[in-house]
C-alpha cells in the first residue's frame, strides 16, 4: 500500500487496484461496495422511518441503538481480525452485512403485523437490520485498520490511510448520486428506497464473494487469543497516552455529531422541505438529499489527499481540529439555513471538508499502536467513544421534537467545546512531530 520505502501514495490504492494486488482489494473493492451501498441506504433510513410511521423518538432511538452497535461491534471485530487474520473476518462481516440489506426491504413489504391484540409495526424490522448492516463497517474497523498499520511506515499512515478512505469515499460519491436518481425516478420515496435496498444486497454480495476469493492473507500478521474482560481491562489501561486527549474531544464531537445526524435527512425533506430546479432538472426533496450529499463527497475526495499530505508538513494535530471543527459548527449552520436550493449546496460542500482530515484522525488513533495489536487498539477506541456516544441520538431526538432548532443548536456548541479541549490539551504523535 506505499512506495518501496514505506511512503504511502495516496493513488497508490487506484494503481494497485489495476495490478490487481489482492490485499490491495479487499479494502478497495469492499470499501467501494460497501460504502456505496451503506451511503445509499443508511442516510435515508430516518426517513424511511418517518414513512413507515415512526415519530421523532423513534427516530432518535435508532441513532442511539446504531451508537450501541458501533460501540459493542468494533473491540470483538478488532479482536476476531487480530487473532484469525482480515480474509476470514471481512468475509464474514460482508455475509451478516448483506443480509441486513435485505432485512430492510421487507420493512416496507412487510408492514404492520397484527399477533392477537397487539400490533407490531413494520419500521421494527429496520431496527433488526440494523444490527445485521453494521457488521462490516463496524465488526471490520479494526481488520481496515491492521492492514493499514503492516502496510505502510509510521511517519505516512495519514497518506497510507488517504489510500483506502480514497476508494470509500468514491462509493460515498456514487452512492448517493445513484440513490437520487433511483428516487427521482418513482413517484414515491418507498418505492425508490425499495429499489435502492436491493442494488445494496447486490453489490453487499458482489463484494464479499469478490474480497474472499482475491485477498491474499499472506501478509496477516496475528495478535494473542483474546482473553475476555481481562484483556478488554489490559487494552484500555495500556491505551498509549497519545490517544487520551484525542478520545476526549473525538466522544465530545461525535456525541454533538450524533444528537443531530440522523435527523440531517428530515431537516432538507420535511424542516426545510427544499428540492432542486435547474439544468432542465425538478428534484424532489429526497433526491436532491441524495445530490447533496455527492457533493459533500466530492469536496471530500479532492481535499483528502492534499490536506493528508500537508499533515506531513504541519503534523495530524491541525489537520484532525479541522475536522473536528466542522462538524461542529455545521449543525446549526444547517438548521439556521434559508430554505435554498444553493444555499444548501455551500453548507454541504463545506460539510465536506470534515473529512479531509478523517486520514490523519486514524493515522493518530492507530499509529502509537505495536504492530500485531493495531486491530485492538482501534477497536479499544471506538469502544469508549462509541460507548459515551450511544445516548447522543435519543437526546437529540427528545430536543428536535421539541423544537429542531434548539437541538442542533445545542448539538453545535458541545461539538464546540470538543473543538476547544482538543486544541489545548491534543498530542501530536511523535513520528509527525
């Protein structure tokens, strides 16, 4: 994943993707697929929701109970790729992954079951898929993370990281373009998200046949056995000092990020209720969601790599504070929003910049890690973060029924605070220093 001398190349990605480099692939491939299939489905899952009958705290409950996966799912996943290797993890994360896809189709088909008296409501489904979906994204952080860390020279994981968040945010591009043309083309939202569940399913499958037949697990290092709560005691104590302060400020930011998240959706189709005219072209509010969020992505991929290259020159510590930074200001930027069209446009493309700094984020959280402990060290990260962060969206969703402005408004200023702590007590890793 880098230049014969350790450096990484942030189209290096691209280049071994066409020399067919199979450990090259499996990332490439599945983060491409997955990506595209999770930005298709997941961004529009609250609104799916709101469809199919659920009231704002059902809303918010979901982005709690989806926090609750991310925070139980990666320690285990980074534990499980450790021990037996990413070919075998990945694999299975992308077969429980695709399933869950297919578990959110029949919400809708489903609908509403009646069992004597009580009625179960079909939006119940879109929680179980939930478990199932965030599988790969979540059980296979920490295997991502490991191939990364044997790959490429301490001083370059920010470029060797830039390398595959490349291809995953390219699917975060086509994704949501795909998702709106797919709605634009029906004259109702759970039609187009039906059709659009099931070109997940399929490209959920196409990706893990593709990434357990083509990777190369050679190049697997393994870790220990994991020894239970013990060892979950052990890595949390021994987390290097370097990520302290930076998981602070990373639980204050995304605890913001997830009072408001899964509400993004709802504020363009239904607070705001802005489509699109122009170019010969008339988009409902959903579909022209699914253009702004391409064009977040494009901001996105044409700042990662320079921004990660200038964190080669400057250190991670500015880069990650930008991005810190904009998550936290773009919440009540978004609420506060006149309803238009080109308004909007602006706010998500600078929306797009908080992932310019997404490379440099993991380069800090991984880099202190020895070499065969990468997958647990992330894995015990994300753990504590997504830990405290599993109320954020049931609060979130509490205030926004209450009144949408006062919850992203409250959102941005703890984001703020996040912002703050960071900047005056965040550690540069040494090999950047």
């Amino acid at each position: 994943m880098g230049t014969e001398d350790g450096r990484a190349d942030p189209f290096d990605a691209f280049r071994q993707f066409l020399a067919l480099r199979r450990d090259v692939l499996v990332l490439s491939v599945a983060m491409f697929a997955f990506s595209l299939a999770f930005q298709m489905t997941s961004r529009y899952v609250p609104e799916y929701l709101r469809v199919l009958g659920a009231g704002a705290g059902v809303i918010g409950l979901y982005g709690s109970v989806g926090n609750l996966i991310s925070a139980l799912y990666p320690y285990p996943g980074g534990a499980v790729s450790d021990r037996v290797g990413s070919r075998l993890s990945l694999t299975l994360f992308g077969v429980v992954t695709t399933l869950g896809f297919g578990v959110w189709y029949l919400a809708a088909l489903v609908g509403d079951v009646a069992i004597g008296t009580l009625v179960v409501p079909g939006w119940s489904l879109v929680f179980l898929g939930l478990f199932l979906t965030q599988a790969w994204k979540s059980f296979g952080l920490g295997a991502t993370f490991a191939v990364v860390k044997q790959s490429v020279a301490p001083e370059h994981l920010a470029s060797g990281f830039a390398s595959t968040e490349t291809f995953r945010r390219v699917g975060f591009l086509v994704g949501p373009l795909l998702a709106a043309a797919l709605l634009a083309s029906t004259p109702e939202f759970t039609d187009g998200f039906q059709r659009i569940l099931l070109v997940a399913v399929a490209f959920g499958a196409a990706a893990t046949v593709t990434q357990h037949v083509l990777y190369d697990a050679s190049g697997d290092s393994f870790g220990k056995a994991f020894e239970g709560l013990s060892q979950v005691r052990a890595d949390l104590l021994g987390m290097p000092e370097t990520l302290r302060p930076l998981l602070v400020a990373d639980t204050l930011v995304r605890f913001a990020n997830g009072m408001v998240y899964v509400f993004f959706v709802i504020v363009v189709t239904d607070f705001l209720s802005v489509g699109f005219r122009g170019f010969g072209l008339s988009l409902r509010p959903d579909a022209f969601f699914g253009v702004l969020l391409g064009v977040e992505m494009v901001v996105a991929l044409v700042s990662m790599a320079p921004v990660s290259k200038l964190a080669e020159r400057v250190g991670l510590k500015p880069v990650v504070a930008l991005g810190f930074a904009v998550y936290a200001i773009f919440p009540v930027l978004l609420v506060a929003a006149p309803a238009d069209q080109w308004v909007l446009v602006l706010l998500f493309a600078l929306s797009g910049l908080r992932f310019a700094g997404l490379p440099a984020h993991k380069a800090l959280i991984v880099g202190p890690a020895e070499r065969d402990a990468g997958g647990r060290v992330t894995g015990t990260y994300y753990l504590v973060r997504n830990t405290v962060v599993i109320p954020s969206a049931v609060v979130g969703g509490v205030l926004y029924a209450t009144d949408p402005t006062v919850a992203f408004g409250v959102a941005s200023v703890v984001g703020i605070v996040g912002v703050g702590y960071f900047l005056a007590f965040g550690r540069e890793f040494e090999a950047y220093a």
